[in-house]
C-alpha cells in the first residue's frame, strides 16, 4: 500500500518533541474522562510521553505503549527527570498483550489515522476491548474528512522552530490524498540551520488513514463498541461537517443479548442481538446516527 517508512518521523523523538511543544489542547477533555472514570490510564500510542506524563503528575498510575523504542526511551527520560513514574512498553497497538484491564484507555493526536487498512484498525480495536474493564471507555481522535482537511494543505505558513543550540529548523510540506484507500501522504521537508553555521536536511513521509463518520460508527459498533460520546472538537463542540476533527468515546457493547447502538436521544444506528452478526437490514428502518446530538458533556 505504501513504499516508504511512514514512521521516520518517530526516530528522533528530540524533534518530533520540538515541534509538538505547546500542544494541549486535549488536556482539558481527556482529564475530565479521567476524572469520570478514575484510573489506571493506558496511553495507547504515547509517543514522548506529553500526555502520560501529565496524567502521572495528576496522581493515576499510567501505562504508556508505544511501537517506537526511540520514542519511548526519550520518554522514560523525561519522565525520570521530571521524577514521575510510567510503565514504559515498545509495543504494537495491534497485538500487544498486558494481562491488565483499565477503566480509562486513551489514543491521542490522530493516532488512529496510523491504522492504515481495516485489519489493522480492528486488530487495534481488539486489543483495546481485551484491555478495558467492563464499564471501561476508550477515547481516540482522528481528523475529520472534511473538504479543508483533505484538500487544503495544513500549514500555509512554513513553520519555524528554535533548536537547543540556538538555530532553527524550518519545514514545508506536501500533500496528496489518494480517495480509494483514503489515505493522505504527506512529504515534509526539514531544514535544520545549526548556529554554528552548518546545514543539515531531512524528508520525512508519513500516511494518514482518513475514516468518515458513518464508516467509523460502523466499524466500531461490528467490533464490539458503542459510541458513548463523539464531539467536533477538544472544545466539546458537536461533530459536524466541518469540524476539524472527530473525537469518540466509545464503551464495549455490554450484553450481546441487549446491546444496541441506540444513542441516548433516541436516534439509533443499528439494532442486533449479535454486534457482528448478520442484521434483517430489509425489516428494519433506515436511521442515519446522528453525531451532532452526542458531544456529551462530563
Ligand atoms: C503523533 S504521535 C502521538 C503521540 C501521543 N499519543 C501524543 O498525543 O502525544 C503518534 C505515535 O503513535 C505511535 N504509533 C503509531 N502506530 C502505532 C502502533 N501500531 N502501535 C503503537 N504505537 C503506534 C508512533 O510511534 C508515535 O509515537
């Protein structure tokens, strides 16, 4: 599907962390469900740490698993000089195994659009439902595939960042979306101007996966989930075509026997006896589910 290393980027995590800083925009929401559901927190894909960090510094114990070693050994070191204390695990979201369950599982900064192909997202999800207590949540974001999103590039001013010894690091990107496997490559050039006057370059690609709404309610509910809260934005605006991202809470479906994914308000997507078994589509209504009504909040 794709002839390059989507991961390069996550081999230099001093980098990766450089431009990163000053994101926090999913502290405030993600702290919330914390809150809710108490811990101990998984971070699934927890790359440098930001937010298992955090969580540490708030008092729950974390796990955090990532598959990259570089990223998770720059982790531990933050977290060691910081003095907090993670359990630190190189593994795949798609086949690791803890023998521990969690009230709280969270993915963030689009992880799931790392899932390139559908055995993957549900190899993920898998693992997930395998690491969640029963009345656990799972709360991951992903961009939404909306026109801006998808077409437009992401930084129409190139970025510039100062390195640690005082120079710069400049970056532009490109972009090209290929809508039969909905993913979007990007190719980003890096410029590292060092203050001693040298110069060093880098491209780096990575592949995003995109979902749409309804696919991913589909994808969730045949993989054992229902949807418990979804918003448009870390601001708990409700999904809607433009907004700039899609952020689900989703709980495993409690009883095969009684689970539906009928929402809250009523609207319902589904309704079955077996959440991957066959469904009478002929005899049953037609409902769309409806995101915008479900930006619940805690
Ligand atoms: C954009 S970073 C996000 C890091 C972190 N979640 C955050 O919010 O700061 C993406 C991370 O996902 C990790 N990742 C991608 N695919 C993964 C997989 N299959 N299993 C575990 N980690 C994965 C990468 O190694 C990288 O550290």
């Amino acid at each position: 599907m794709i002839d390059y290393d989507p991961f390069e980027e996550f081999r230099d995590p001093q980098t990766y962390d450089l431009e990163d800083e000053g994101y926090y925009d999913d502290y405030p929401l993600t702290e919330q469900w914390a809150r809710s559901l108490g811990g101990p927190l998984l971070d699934l894909a927890c790359g440098t740490g930001r937010m298992a960090l955090r969580m540490a510094k708030l008092g729950y114990q974390v796990t955090g698993v990532d598959i990259m070693p570089e990223m998770i050994e720059w982790a531990r070191q933050k977290a060691l000089r910081q003095g907090v204390s993670i359990d630190w695990v190189v593994a795949d979201a798609r086949t690791f195994h803890l023998q521990k369950q969690f009230p709280f599982i969270y993915m963030l900064e689009n992880v799931f659009q790392f899932f390139l192909t559908r055995a993957d997202q549900e190899a993920m999800l898998a693992r997930v439902r395998e690491h969640m207590l029963p009345q656990g949540c799972f709360l991951f974001e992903t961009r939404n595939p909306s026109s801006r999103n998808l077409l437009q590039v992401r930084h129409p001013d190139p970025p510039k960042y100062t390195l640690p010894d005082g120079g710069h690091l400049l970056t532009t990107e490109e972009q090209y979306y290929d809508p039969m496997t909905q993913i979007q490559h990007y190719t980003r050039h890096l410029t590292f101007l060092h203050k001693a006057g040298q110069q060093e370059e880098k491209t780096l690609r990575t592949a995003l996966r995109y979902v749409f709404p309804q696919e991913m309610e589909a994808l969730l509910y045949y993989n054992g989930f229902q949807i418990r809260s979804c918003y448009g934005s870390w601001q708990q605006e409700p999904l809607t075509a433009t907004s700039p991202a899609m952020i689900y809470v989703c709980q495993v479906l409690s009883s095969p026997a009684t689970s539906s994914a009928v929402g809250r308000n009523g609207s319902s997507s589904f309704s079955s006896h077996n959440p991957r078994g066959a469904r009478s589509a002929l005899l049953s209504p037609i409902h769309v589910w409806n995101h915008q009504a479900r930006a619940e909040t805690i």
